[in-house]
C-alpha cells in the first residue's frame, strides 16, 4: 500500500510552479479553463425576446419559429399597424421589414439570423439594434428554395448603420 507523506516544505512547490514542465502547461490549463467557463455562460438561458407582428403575415410567424428554435423565449404581440412600434423603437426607414423584435436593449428588425442574435448578444456592440431590410429570399421564415444575397446591418439612433454579416 502507498504512503502518502504530507510535507511543509515551500521550496519544492516554488521549484514546481517554476519549473518548465509547468509554464508549458500554463497557456493550454488557463485556455481551457476559459473554453470550458465559456461553455457553461453560453448554455444559460438566452434573455427573452418580445416580437411584434402582424396577425396575417406567415412569414413573420416562420421567423419566430426559427428563433424559439435556436433556444430564445419569445412573446408574440400581434398588432395591425407596426409603424408606431417602428417609430418608436427608432428602426431607420430604409432597414424596415416586416416585423420588430426587442432583447435587452437591442432592437431586431426583420428576418435576423438567430446565429447573428446570439452573437450581437455575445459581443454587446454600442449599437442600437440588427435589421435585414426587406424580407429577402432564403433568410430564416423566408425558405422560399430560392436565395438572395443580403446584409445583417446594424444601426443607431444616428441611423449610421455597417454591415454586421453577409449571406448568399
């Protein structure tokens, strides 16, 4: 049976954390220990998201599917007229879509990819919101077979807007 020695001796953990066996290993421990706390944050629950829509509008209904997919709580506020809910939440006339979507802070205007969400979420830019403009052909609630080329913008309340992702 081994015995197991208990020791006081201070030196030899100092020769240990100085030795090279141990700072080569410092960067791959220390990487993975933030991949694995990474892992854990982004498994927590994703805030909830409120989408405005209008009652008639299918494709609106299909982009809620996509997003309550990629694990995202959603509450549907069905209204008739959204341009007072555009006005209001400051979506730039020339990004408007068919539907707005509020999480957090952040604004979402039209037919976002849930991927693109979650990274606005994960890297917290000082924007006001993402918009696709129009409702383009093979974005999420848009799956028609075909596909168009479009741009996640984003914008702010100076209605400066950039591109955030392209998809063809």
């Amino acid at each position: 049976m081994a015995k197991f020695r208990y020791s006081s001796n201070l030196e030899h953990f100092k020769t240990l954390a100085e030795s090279e066996e141990m700072k080569r290993w410092t960067l791959p421990i220390a990487a993975l220990a933030t991949l694995v706390s990474l892992t854990y944050a982004m498994a927590g629950e994703l805030p909830a998201m409120t989408v405005w829509k209008s009652p008639w509008c299918g494709c609106c209904g299909a982009w809620v599917k996509h997003i309550q997919k990629a694990g995202f709580k959603v509450t549907v506020k069905e209204v008739e007229d959204l341009s007072q809910v555009k006005r209001t939440a400051g979506i730039p006339e020339a990004l408007q879509s068919c539907h707005t979507a509020q999480i957090g802070d952040y604004k979402i205007e039209g037919h976002v990819p849930a991927a693109d969400i979650k990274r606005l979420l994960a890297t917290l830019p000082d924007i006001d919101g993402l918009a696709v403009p129009g409702m383009p052909a093979g974005s999420p609630g848009m799956e028609t077979g075909e596909i168009d080329p479009y741009d996640v913008m984003t914008f702010n309340r100076d209605n400066e807007t950039t591109v955030f992702s392209h998809y063809e």
